[in-house]
C-alpha cells in the first residue's frame, strides 16, 4: 500500500492529492500556520502541521517534512514545484530514510542543477548549448579568449545560480574584470561556489520548453512542446502548445535533443528541457527536474496524465505508455491567475474569496486553490488558478480563452485575469503566428496603462 506524502501546498497539492485518490493512494498533506483552512489539507487522509508560516520553518524545512513521512506511514513524497522540488539534499535524504522521492535521483538533480556539468551533459549528448565555456573560467584572459570567438555582449553567470544572482551582461573588455569579480562574488556570497561561466549573450528569443518523461533505466520519451515566451520578470504568465513558429523540422529536432537529454542524465519522473530559440536556432538552457506549474498545457495536448505517469512509474518501475502511444491534438492555452495588481506594478493583492464563478465547459480545464471564503495567504507564491482551453487551432483556443476570462469571477481581491484577457486580444500577440512574441515582449508592449 502506497501512502504519499505532498510537500506542498496550494493548486499542486490540489492536483498531487487528486491523482494519488484516483490511482488509490492515500495522501499526507503538511500545512503550516495559518494555512489549515488550505484545501490540499481538507481533501488530504491525514494533515500534520509543521511550523510557522515562514516558509524556512515549514516547507522548505527537510527534517520535519520527513518526521511528518514517518509519523503518518507515508513511503513517498512528492514535492511538487518551488519549496524543495529541485533541492538535491531533500531528494537524498527522503531516499536515505527509506522512502520514495517521486521525481529524478538526486544523482540527476546534482548533474542537471549545476549549471557548468549540465552544459558539459548535453554538449557531449550532441545538443547545441549558447556558445561560450564548457568549463568554469579562472582567469580574467580566459574569458577574453573565448570572447574573441563569441564577441561582447557576453554573460557571465555562476555555476550555481539562480533567480537573477550571479549574473552579469558585459558590453565591452573595458567592464570585464569588474564584471568578472562581481559574478564570482555574487556566487559565493549566495550559493557558496564561486565558479563563473561564460555564454554568448542572446538579446531576443522565444522560451520554447519540451516535456519529457523518463524511467530511469531505458525509455524516455518528449509529450511535445510549450512556448512561455509571454513572461514578466522572468515569470511565466502565459503559455501554449504547439509553439506556432516552430517549423515541423525545428519542432521535432528540439523534442529529439530533449530525449537526449533525459537519456543521457538517466532521468527518472517529469521534467522539462528548457531552450531559447531563434529565427534559425535553438539553444539549450536548462533541465527543470520537477513537474512544472505549465504541465497542464501538456497534459491536455497530449491527453495524457502526467501526475499519473510519475505514480504509475513510482508503483510499476516503468512508464505507462511509449512514444509512439503519444498523439497531440488541438492547440491549448493557459493563463496562470495571480493575486497581483498590473495596474500597480503587479503588487500582491491577497484576500479573502467574496465570490467565485470557475467557468466550465467543453475543453475547459481550472486548476485552482480557491474557494468560496478562503483568505488568499500573503506569505508564498500568489498563483492562485490555472485557466487552460483547448481548441482545434491558435485563434480558436485564444477566443475561448479570452471567453472563460471573461466569464470567471474572483471577487473579494485584485488578479491578472483582466491584464491576461488584454494580453489575448493585443494585435501583435493574437495574429499569425506570434513570431513577434518573444521573452521581451511585454518590455516592449504597453497592455495596460499603469496607475500614477
């Protein structure tokens, strides 16, 4: 008997405890101060508190979410998106205590999370990676070798970073050693590591990423590809599938390189292949070695459950369908909802649900965490619905899309649904194929007017 531990909260708690009731699975939902009125914790068997909302003390607090593993019974813990989905000592310790971690080995996320042996990976894997260094750089004439082959602009980035740090944009020699030492440093300072790489630097480009699925051992399979190019701060808002400027050719060298990838880290579980793509490329990014919070885009494109695919895997030791059982259909579309002002900088705007209305209808699809009287929390992420809608092609998907926004009701605080409907019907984005839409779109568009 299978019992899974989520170690998460929000829409993918949600999601996480209705597959595991599907496939019979008894579920363990962890909460902390302040989020027991949460709905993973209501739909859960069994709930522990943890800690204080502080995320530190609570979900993102290792030692008590596996003391809550082995107090409830649970064999497995699925740890969802965010908190500790991608923390390679989280995936070695619940392992080392004996239970499953539903996700890759922590061997994978150690390879596949350092940014320098993940370039290395997919080089020798034959993938193209954005020119630069394959190996950390050490020296100031280091860097200006490579930059003769690649030419400024360049980046500088650290091996192990994240959210923005240990980056830094170099236009000339002149700011290169200054650069060089900031990035080393940021590096240290956040991540205790040093270590700086070099890349070209790519000013415009789409975010096209591929789903994949692998067992660890020899299948590995891609469910298709999503385009995220619509982004904010580097934050996702909108995102579809198929990407309309890919060409048949592009598309499926881009899902034959992603395979090559999950073989050649011997994944295990969801993850994602992250590429930046031009007009007549495409360059690896990263590997997201989590379920995603865009995998719902997938799923009804490819009319498969991939939350069921990672259980399945976790029970069986195999995937339950090949490559060659995978079939898209349609075009589909997500707008993630946030409890945000766009009218005030995108400010958090948490509160308490007055009214709720979540459309439905034929390929009509809302993952959500909402309900009639529940208090948003102003102490995480403020995602707080999915909308996705499929449709036989791009304009039909984006007029349904933009009918189920208009359609929904939140009330009782501010979301993005109006900013994403703007977003649907602004010219450049909803004709053809969204060539135009790149990761710098919304820098260069003015949707919304602002309040002074």
């Amino acid at each position: 008997m299978y019992r899974c531990l989520i170690a998460n909260r929000g829409e993918i708690a949600v999601r996480i405890i209705r597959a595991c009731r599907e496939m019979d699975i008894e579920t363990v939902a962890i909460y902390a101060l302040g989020d027991e009125s949460s709905l993973h914790v209501s739909l859960a068997d069994q709930a522990i508190c943890i800690g204080e909302a502080n995320a530190l003390d609570s979900y993102l607090n290792q030692d008590r979410i596996i003391s809550a593993a082995k107090i409830s019974g649970a064999n497995a813990i699925h740890p969802g998106y965010g908190f500790l989905s991608e923390s390679t000592s989280f995936a070695k310790n619940v392992e080392e205590n004996g239970i499953y971690f539903i996700g890759p080995t922590d061997q994978t996320m150690e390879m596949m999370g350092d940014k320098i042996t993940a370039r290395q990976t997919v080089d020798q894997a034959n993938v193209p990676i954005i020119p630069g260094s394959t190996s950390a750089v050490e020296t100031i004439e280091e860097v200006k070798e490579i930059a003769h082959d690649i030419g400024y602009p360049l980046v500088l980035k650290a091996a192990s970073g994240g959210g923005g740090k240990g980056i830094r944009i170099v236009k000339a020699e002149e700011a290169l050693e200054k650069s060089f030492k900031e990035a080393k440093s940021e590096g240290q300072k956040y991540f205790n590591d040093d270590r700086v790489y070099v890349e070209a630097f790519i000013p415009v480009a789409k975010h096209v990423e591929v789903q994949v699925l692998g067992d660890g051992k020899d299948n590995y399979i891609h469910l298709g590809e999503r385009d995220c190019s619509v982004q904010r701060k580097n934050q996702k808002l909108i995102e579809e599938s198929p990407c309309a400027a890919l060409s048949d050719n592009m598309r499926a060298s881009m899902c034959n390189d992603a395979v090559k990838v999950a073989r050649a880290s011997n994944y295990r579980s969801a993850g994602t292949i992250e590429y930046l793509v031009t007009e007549d490329a495409y360059y690896f990014i990263e590997m997201n070695a989590r379920i995603q919070v865009e995998h719902t885009v997938t799923e009804m494109r490819a009319n498969r459950d991939l939350l069921h695919a990672q259980l399945y895997l976790m029970k069986h030791g195999s995937l339950p369908f090949n490559q060659d059982e995978v079939l898209f259909d349609g075009h589909v579309i997500e707008a993630r909802i946030n409890a945000e002002n766009p009218q005030k900088g995108f400010q958090p705007s948490p509160g308490k649900v007055k009214a709720l209305h979540l459309p439905q209808g034929f390929n009509v699809r809302i993952d959500s965490l909402l309900y009639h009287g529940y208090t948003v929390s102003p102490n995480y992420d403020s995602l707080v619905a999915k909308v996705i809608v499929k449709a036989p092609n791009r304009a039909s998907a984006i007029n349904k899309l933009k009918v189920t926004l208009d359609e929904m009701v939140i009330d009782g605080f501010t979301t993005t649904a109006d900013f994403l409907y703007a977003v649907l019907s602004y010219p450049q984005y909803a004709n053809g194929d969204a060539k135009d839409v790149d990761i710098k779109f919304l820098d260069r568009h003015q949707i919304i007017k602002e309040e002074a």
